[in-house]
C-alpha cells in the first residue's frame, strides 16, 4: 500500500495555475533520474490534473532508442517508483506526449536535428512554440550543452524558452562563476532554473507557500515550473 505524502510546498494553496502548453527537453534522458524521479513526478501531476493536456515531453540521450521503447520504460518507472498507473486512459494520454530523440550532446548536426523534430511535435501537439531545456547530465556536460542550444538558435526567446541546470551548480565559487559565464552567454538570467537541495530546507519551504498562498505576492513571479518536479529552487546569481 503507498501512502501518499501532503506536498509542503502547496499547503495555503488556494487554486492551481494550470502551466502553457510547453515541450519539455531531457537531456540524459536514459539516467536513472528520469525514470525514477521526473516522469513520475510529471505523471502525478497529469494525474492531479495540473499539467495542460497538450504537455509533451522529449527525451534525448545516446542510447539508440526508439519512442515507442521510451514509453515503455517510462511506464516501468512509473509502476516502480512512482505508485502505480492508477488509470489507465490517464497513463495512455500521457504517453501520447512521451517522445524519443537520440543525439550526443556535443554533436552540433544533433541538435538541429533536435530542433526540427520539436518543430514538428509544435504542430503536431499545440505547443506553441514554448519549451523548457532540462540538462539532467553529468556537471561536465552543463556548459556544452549550453553553448550548443545556443548556438543552434533554441534559447533565443526569453519569454518562452527556458534552461533548467540541475545540481550541482559548479563544484567551487570559482567554477559556478565559470558556468554562469556560459550561461549567460547565451541566456537572460530570466530564463535560468538551478535545481538545489535548499528546497527541503524549512525555511524555504515557509517562503514558497508564504509566496503562493497570498494573492498580492503571487502575480509577481513565473509558476510554470516552480512545483515541477517538486525538487526545484532557482538560486542567485553567483
């Protein structure tokens, strides 16, 4: 039996925002994270309701999958890790949304590959033109993948393509000064997530839901993905 835990973070909360249609980007989509962490986290959102229903989301790593291969081990992952389908019609819409592209990450042809294929998921799902850029790869890899995104013209947009850095942000003040260089190369501070562990923190936790739980200090910030996931905080500029 899964015993399903109050969210901290939504406590006060009087109503949910629903985020824009969006195509949401993992890069390193064959690691764990993915399966065990991020899908299921999106799956019990689409379950709750809170995710628009034309959300797509587009795995990309290495491995020589297909999408159809994707789906079924996001599936996996779900009944493992994340309690269960628990409806099925729910589960089969999802991953009407669940797309595959293989591609290396410091390949540039592959990335305009990639930008053609979510060009093409744009028309096909309604998307709009919005997308978020998750880099859940090793730290190496963040300021590469970056500058590639960049240069392939995919972070030109500030009000509706977005970058979220997973953890850690550089392994010293020195390096995380280094890669915010990079990155803000390339983006506007606007559209820069950083995923850290502070958001367990109690103290945090009271700011966000002093933060969504009061009309006057909601309309200030973007919501699209502040509880995406459930494991993100956007940190200072270093």
């Amino acid at each position: 039996m899964v015993t399903l835990l109050e969210n901290p973070l939504r406590v006060g909360l009087q109503q949910d925002r629903i985020p824009e249609p969006q195509i949401l980007t993992i890069f390193g989509a064959s690691g764990d994270l993915t399966q065990r962490k991020l899908v299921p986290a999106l799956y019990q959102m689409k379950l709750e309701r809170r995710l628009p229903p034309e959300m797509t989301i587009v795995g990309v790593a290495r491995r020589d999958w297909s999408t159809e291969f994707f789906r079924e081990h996001m599936r996996e992952g779900v009944e493992e890790f994340g309690g269960g389908l628990q409806n099925r019609a729910v589960w089969e819409d999802f991953a009407r949304g669940l797309f595959y592209c293989p591609g290396d990450i410091d390949k540039p042809e592959d990335y305009q590959k990639l930008k053609t294929f979510l060009a093409e998921l744009d028309e096909l799902r309604g998307t709009r033109g919005n997308r978020v850029f998750y880099l859940s790869v090793a730290p190496r890899f963040f300021g590469e993948a970056t500058q590639q995104l960049g240069t392939a013209g995919m972070l030109l947009d500030p009000h509706k393509q977005r970058l979220i850095i997973e953890k850690p942000f550089g392994k010293d003040l020195s390096s995380a000064q280094v890669l915010n260089h990079v990155v803000h190369q390339t983006c506007a501070e606007e559209q820069v997530y950083r995923i850290d562990h502070y958001l367990g923190k109690e103290t945090v936790q009271n700011l966000m839901v002093f933060r969504f739980a009061n009309a006057i200090f909601e309309p200030c910030g973007i919501a699209s993905l502040s509880i995406m996931c459930k494991l993100q905080w956007r940190k200072p500029s270093v």
